[in-house]
C-alpha cells in the first residue's frame, strides 16, 4: 500500500529546515512518560565490593573527606566498601591507615601486584614475596587488573595471559594466604569489535580510543581472554575468585552461567554494568535466581554519590522503566540507551548485598 505525501512535510509547515546535527551532539531527551521511584536506601545493609578509594586510578586521593563517605554510607545503608587501590609497600600502608586501621570494620582494602616484573626471569617469585608482605601488612585481598593478558610482557616478549603459569602460581599463592582475588580480565565485549558503524560503544571509543582492544596483532580476542580466565579458575580451585563486573561478560549472562557451573570458587559483582544488566533484567534476575549466593553488590562509582547508589537501589529493587544508568550524564557513557529495574524478590536481597560478600572476604 503506497501514501501519498504530506503536503505539510513530517508533521509540520512546508519548507521546514532540517538542521545539520552530528550524531555526537545529538542529546535526545526521551518523551516516554513512567513511574519513578525513588530508592534513597538499599533494603538491607550493603557491602560495596567493588570501588577505589585510593590514588590509583587518580592525582588524589578518590575520596577527599572520608567523614562525608562514612555519612553518605550511612545514610544509604552501605555497611563496608572495599578498596581496589591499596597497590604494596608503603602505598598500601598508607590506604590502610586512611580507612581500614582508621575505621575499623567499614574499609576493607586489597592490595595489588606488580605483574610488569614479569618482564625479567624469575618476577614471579619476587612478585610472590610481594604478595606475602601485602598480606602481612593487613591486605584482605588481591586485584587482578586486565593488564595481564593485555600488555604485561614475559622475557620472550609475549603477552602474559590469565592462565600463565606464573600468573596461576601467583594466584595459587593468594588462595594459601587467605586473600579472594577480584579480577578484571577483560573489557566489554564491543572494545574488541572495530571501532566502526556497527560498534555499540562508538559514543565512548571515538572520545577514548584507546581503550579500545581490536587490533588482533597486538591484543587478543575478547573470548580468548575469556577462555583463559576460565581456565585460571579451574586451576587454582583452592583460590576464591571475585569476577568484576559480572566476571567481564555483563552482554552474555548464558557465559556467566557456564563459567560459575564450572568453577565453584567463582563468584561475580555488578560493578559498573548496570548499562548492560539494565537492557536484560529479566535474564539477570534468572541468574540470581539460579545463583543466589554467587552475585555481588559493587558500584565502581568513583567518588561514590548519593546518586550512583540510588540507581543501584533502584535497578535492583524494583520494576520501574525507562531510566539513566547515569544519572546527570548528558549523554550515557557507555551506550546510547536507558534501562529498566530487575525487581529482585525480596528473599534475594540480603545475599546481593552483603551475604554473600561477607562470606568471601570473611568479614
């Protein structure tokens, strides 16, 4: 069936002009018009298992005032937040002092290793006594960043992968000494893709390009890195995993799945993917469902915000639609688009948020 033309043009006077707007300054403003709830407390005490509060990832220490954090995680029922950034040596001493030593019970703080010395014959055993005095300085865990696999080099100038020998002696290690390792082994699935019309994330790629991972001359498949951290479990069964950001696969829960069915001393947080669980929610309230005591309250917000902990509470807790991922983002950092609550059951609330956190880092 054909329609003739509307003599007006799209809905408006004849001879409008079209403007000549690039997709990146397209900041359309949705006119869907839903519920909003407004979730200022999680439902039960909450353990944040995944953030940085030191001077890693920054100039300065991520959280200034470290009294308006305890008030702000008051207010909001965060119980504990962990620490990624407690490094070695005196930098670890140092995120000690500030949180774990100064508030006994509210900071606990993982350190980290220096896996670039595996560039020389034998690191691995210098990068062992490293861990062995992080543990003894008060570290109550280990974090595993996706260098390894991406660009921390062995002697032979071959990339290190996840399931590197020295890599599962290392980790191997961490299980004798007590300390979960929360590992980051790859980035999304869409920074292997070419950085092309096809890219989901090209909003965010085109401004940091990179952060992306697809040339296979230099970095490996996502999957291949995938595969490696898989088997890095399944060889250090007596090591307790932590997989960030819902183990680094938040686009393909059937993955998850599987790998949580295959290793038994793997579990995964939520950090930093509510872009991604947001347009699933139904598939990810099923994987909790099937993995009660498996999945991990974590933000990876930094500096945490009264805002950043609100959307948590509100994807995790009810069935609203339609909503920022985040919120005061003109444009959503990691993808064009709004997500939609999981409505998690009441009874599997307590687990996320804190049980199955407690178990893990034995607090």
């Amino acid at each position: 069936m054909t329609h003739a033309p509307d003599p007006l043009g799209a809905g408006g006077p004849s001879g409008i002009t079209v403007p000549d707007l690039r997709l990146v300054d397209w900041k359309p403003r949705p006119r869907v018009s839903v519920p909003v709830t407004r979730v200022r407390r999680a439902a039960v005490p909450a353990v944040d298992v995944h953030n940085h509060l030191g001077r890693w990832l920054t100039q300065d220490w991520c959280t200034p005032d470290v009294d308006a954090l305890l008030a702000m995680m008051d207010g909001a029922g965060i119980e504990t937040v962990v620490n990624l950034d407690g490094l070695w040596g005196e930098e670890l001493d140092a995120n000690l002092d500030r949180y774990d030593r100064a508030h006994p019970g509210r900071f606990v703080t993982f350190c980290q290793v220096d896996w670039t010395l595996l560039a020389r014959p034998g690191g691995e055993r210098e990068i062992a006594d490293q861990l062995r005095d992080s543990a003894a300085r008060g570290a109550r865990g280990v974090k595993v960043w996706k260098n390894v696999g991406l660009t921390v080099r062995g002697p032979d100038g071959e990339l290190v992968l996840p399931d590197d020998p020295r890599v599962v002696g290392v980790l191997a290690l961490a299980g004798e000494l007590g300390l979960p390792a929360l590992v980051h082994v790859a980035d999304p699935r869409a920074f292997f893709d070419p950085l092309d019309e096809h890219n989901e994330r090209f909003d965010e790629l085109a401004g940091q390009p990179d952060w992306s991972f697809a040339d296979r001359g230099r970095y490996p498949a996502f999957d291949d890195l995938i595969d490696a951290f898989e088997r890095l479990l399944v060889a250090t069964p007596g090591t307790r995993y932590i997989g960030a950001h819902v183990g680094c696969v938040a686009e393909d829960l059937d993955r998850v799945e599987s790998l949580l069915r295959v290793a038994p001393n793997l579990v995964v947080d939520i950090a930093g993917r509510l872009g991604e669980l947001g347009r699933q929610p139904r598939r990810f309230r099923r994987l909790v469902e099937a993995f009660p005591d498996r999945v991990l309250f974590g933000t990876d917000a930094y500096p945490l915000s009264v805002e950043q902990l609100e959307v948590h509470f509100r994807f995790l807790e009810t069935d609203d639609e339609s909503f920022d991922y985040a919120p005061g983002d003109e444009v959503p950092p990691q993808g064009r688009w709004q997500i939609a609550g999981a409505a998690l059951p009441a009874h599997l609330l307590p687990g996320l948020y804190a049980d199955n956190a407690r178990r893990v880092l034995n607090i």
